[in-house]
C-alpha cells in the first residue's frame, strides 16, 4: 500500500485508528532515538528517516540514504531498517536481542514485520536506530558500493 501523503501527518491521518496508533508509537520511539543528521519525512510512500542529500549526494540512484521507515502495509505494518543489513554485526546483533524478548521473530531482508504493536520490541527497535550514527552509516555504504563495484569488475 504505497502512499501518495507529502508529509508524515497526512501519511497518519490516512491511516485507520489502530494502525495509526502503532505507528505513532513506533514513530515516536524512532524520533527519540534518531542520531543527529538524519531527516524524517515521506519517501517511497511511507515515512522514512534518511540522510539528508545535502549532508551526501553521492547515491546511486540519487535519492536520500534511508536509515529505516515506517509503513502500512496490506496485511502488516513494518519498520524498515535498511541500514542493520548492511552489516553484519548489527544484524547479528539485532536478531539477538530481538529474539531475546521472546516475540515473534518476523523479519525479512530488510523489514519487521508486526500486526500489533505489541508484536514490536520498541525498546530493540530503538536500540538499533540509535546504534547508527549518520557518518557510519554513510561509511557502511561506501564500503558495500566499493564492494559491489569490484564484483562488477571481476566479472
């Protein structure tokens, strides 16, 4: 369910109450941990956390680096946290204290998936938004953009 809202307000006020309610709580458990740098607003039909292309325009696809974001999907709600696999430590690291709380364990490449927000360990996901200052981040990237190029070379 890709949204058309231009700002996070209207992306919340779209929403039916219970979802709107998670993601608010979510959202504000993001908002408190965020490291400096990043921006919040709506990319890709959902709200997102990115870093600014002011603070790095060198993307390849030249949109903003997201951190993470937050969706309403069909069937679930998710928080995308792009940046805990690209590396995988933090990955590691995640899975484990996720599973550590005992809820269910629902997560593909890059998202966690929940129906309710009591599927969510806020604390987990806050842990991880908090873990990733904007420069290691940036440096994250630029190391797997090196690494890809150099796959792209040896073929």
């Amino acid at each position: 369910m890709r949204s058309e809202s231009k700002t996070v307000d209207e992306y919340l006020a779209e929403l039916p109450e219970e979802r709107r309610r998670a993601l608010e709580a979510v959202r504000e458990v993001i908002v408190e941990r965020l490291p400096d740098g990043y921006r919040e607003t709506v990319n890709w039909g959902m709200i997102a956390y990115e870093v600014p292309l002011e603070a790095y325009p060198e993307t390849y696809n030249k949109q903003p680096l997201m951190l993470a974001a937050l969706a309403s999907q069909k069937n679930h709600m998710a928080v995308y946290l792009s940046a805990i696999y690209a590396d995988e430590e933090t990955r590691e690291h995640f899975e484990s204290a996720y599973r550590a709380t005992g809820k269910r364990f629902d997560v593909g490449k890059s998202c966690v998936r929940f129906r309710k927000l009591e599927d969510l360990p806020l604390e987990v996901i806050g842990d991880a938004i908090g873990a990733i200052p904007m420069e290691r981040f940036i440096e994250t990237y630029e190391r797997a953009r090196g690494a890809a190029r150099e796959r792209g070379k040896e073929r």
